[in-house]
C-alpha cells in the first residue's frame, strides 16, 4: 500500500531529506470520489488517495492549510469555507458526475480531548461542527460516510445522535477504537474511526500491524540528521525544533529517555513539580524512549513542558519534521512552499490535528475492498 510503504522504508535506511515535489495522484476514472470536510493539511486525503480513492476537495476555514493539502493531494482543490456555510448544492457539485460518493469529515476533536480535563465540551462552539457534517450527509446522502475523533466523543450524545442520523438513512455503520500503532505508526495514538456505507456492509479496517511488534521512535525518526535546539536544518527548513531557555536547556540534558523531572536535581524542578497536585504530572518535561512508539502527537508537541516530547537523545524537543513522520506522514510531505521558513507554531498545530495517513489508507482500502466484494 503506498502510504505505509513509504513510511515503512524509513526503518531500514538513512531517511533523506526532502528534495523535491511528491504527491498522491488522484485518479480521474477513481470509482469513488471523495471530498474532505476539515481537511487540514490533507493527512486523510493522502491517505485515501494512496488507496486509490479520488479525492477531489478539500475543505478546511483555516487557509494556511491549502498549500500542503494542493502540494501533496495531487488534483484535489482546497476550498476555504466555513462548513457551516456550505450548502448542499455546493457540495454535490464537487463530486464528479456518477461517481460513488464518500463524504469525509473528521471534526476538531479539541472539545472531547482528554487534555482538556474539567472543560465542558460545551463551552466550545466547535462540539456542534459534528452535526453540521450530519447535516451535510443528510442533504446529500453520498454512498459512503466516515469520520475519526478523540475515544471519548463515543460516549457523548452528538455522536449518538450522528449513529442513530445514519441508522434512519439506511447506511450500514460500524466504529471502533482504533490504535495506531496498529497501521504502523511509531505512536501509541487511540482514535475512534466510523465508516458508513449505503452499498453493503461497513467495517472499520483492522491494521497490518496488528500482530507484529509496533513501530519504534528509533524505527521512525532515528536516521534524521541531528539538529539543535532552536535550529533549522539546512536541507529541510521543516527540520526545525523549537529554541530552550536556558533554564529548560539544563533540564534536558538532566532528563533520562523514558524518565520524568523526577531525574532532576532538585534545584531544576518547578514550583509546581513541589506541589502534591502537581506531583503526579510525570508526563511533562520528558524525553521519549528510543525503543517505544511515541507518545501521542499533540498540537504543542514542540513545547518541552507540554508532554514527552523531547527528543531521545539530543537535547531539543523532537523537530516539525520528526513529529510529522511520527504521524505517519511521508518524510518528502511538502508543508511549505520552496524557499519559504516553516512557521513553528500555525505547523506544530495542523500536524498535531492531522489524521495519520496510513489510518486513513486503511480506511480508503477498506471501502475499496467492500466495492471489490459487492461485484
């Protein structure tokens, strides 16, 4: 499969730096087309264009995702559009005419996220984009339907709601907690994926990677050139880790691959490390470990005091590049133009809210198989 080929590759030789344009073509004969509503940079339409579903859009309301989303899905335009404004005339239009419709649409999972402990998802205007994805499948009806959030959104009454939306339009549904060190990523990730089908049955893919041992950090990102703390690599300007204060420069080098600040000399601890609330935080201020998956990728991986999300062995916090690898994206992923300095902050945040492409091929490749089945 060409998504988790290419990542695979990198386990066995010194991984290059980006020297050129890649993309995933979109076939313009492809039996199902799809168009992907919060697209981002395009992890999941990478995904399923590597198994050979034609994606033909892309819509995202944040515009600094259209270049890597147009750079790497290859024929797929990027529509800047707030999805509660899309109608579902414009969206019918983006399909191609007497195509197998798929309807993509994984929300902004930061309402349901578990680091977000104590906050009513409520408070947060993006819980209800869910159901304006159920509205557009309800208007449109597209043969295929599928989506991918935080586990916790399973329990929540809009999810419901969009199962039970669903069951009344007559698709086959099926969703799983899925972890993604079972599509073989080198990150202990937990997503829960739904896929839905008005042609036959629905079944969340099981990964290749369920029955070996799972990807390591050392596997994924152990050939990348070193860097230092602040700094950019001069043949890929998305190989850049975030600068360390002085303070922090000294609590890394004090931390252990695997450890927590308990590693620390005392004087290096923070204030709130000395508090019994914030003595159980062990998660933060840490390295990874070479011979494990990462943690899950977040949107503040490139922020030491943000979780274990400093590099195994150098002393930074893992690069833009190494994080998107880590999420499964192809070391050559385009993320900016040509010549142009990858901005740390607006990155680190779509990479850390990107769906894993090899979860995505596999979702593609499931559909693909079902229609295989049905002739």
């Amino acid at each position: 499969m060409g998504g988790r080929e290419q990542v695979a590759k990198q386990d066995d030789q010194a991984v290059p730096l980006p020297s050129g344009s890649t993309t995933t073509a979109v076939s313009n004969d492809a039996a199902i087309a799809a168009v992907d509503v919060f697209c981002g940079i395009g992890g999941l339409s990478y995904g399923l264009a590597a198994a050979g579903i034609g994606v033909v859009a892309g819509i995202d309301v944040d515009g600094s995702c259209r270049f890597p989303f147009e750079a790497n899905v290859a024929g797929a335009q990027f529509v800047e559009r707030d999805i509660r404004d899309v109608t579902a005339e414009e969206l019918s239009e983006l399909w191609p005419e007497g195509s197998l419709r798929l309807l993509a649409g994984c929300a902004p999972c930061q309402p349901f996220s578990s680091y977000r402990k104590g906050v009513s998802p409520s408070s947060d205007d993006r819980w209800v984009l869910l159901r304006e994805l159920g509205r557009l499948v309800e208007e449109t009806q597209p043969e295929f339907v599928t989506t991918e959030n935080v586990p916790r959104i399973h329990d929540k009454t809009v999810f419901g709601d969009f199962v039970k939306m669903l069951d009344r339009l007559g698709y086959s549904v099926d969703s799983d907690i899925c972890r993604c060190t079972d599509y073989g990523l080198a990150q202990s990730r937990r997503r829960l994926v739904l896929v839905a089908s008005k042609l036959g049955s629905a079944a969340v893919p099981e990964g290749d990677w369920r029955d070996r041992p799972a990807k390591t950090v050392k596997q994924a990102i152990g050939n990348l050139p070193p860097i230092g703390a602040g700094d950019t690599h001069e043949a890929d300007p998305v190989h850049r880790s975030r600068g360390l204060s002085p303070l922090n420069r000294k609590r890394m080098a004090a931390s252990k691959p695997g450890g927590t600040w308990h590693d620390w000399p005392t004087e290096l601890r923070a204030p709130c490390h000395q508090r019994s609330s914030g003595a159980a935080f062990k998660n933060v201020y840490a390295r990874m470990s070479w011979d494990r998956p990462s943690p899950t990728i977040t949107t503040y991986f490139h922020n030491f005091g943000a979780g274990r999300f400093g590099h195994p062995e150098q002393h930074r916090t893992i690069s833009l590049r190494e994080a998107a690898i880590l999420q499964g994206f192809p070391v050559d992923y385009r993320f900016a133009p040509q010549g142009e300095a990858a901005p740390l902050t607006t990155l680190g945040r779509h990479i850390g809210n990107a769906v894993p492409p090899p979860l995505g091929e596999a979702i593609g490749l499931s559909y693909m198989e079902s229609l295989r089945a049905a002739s």
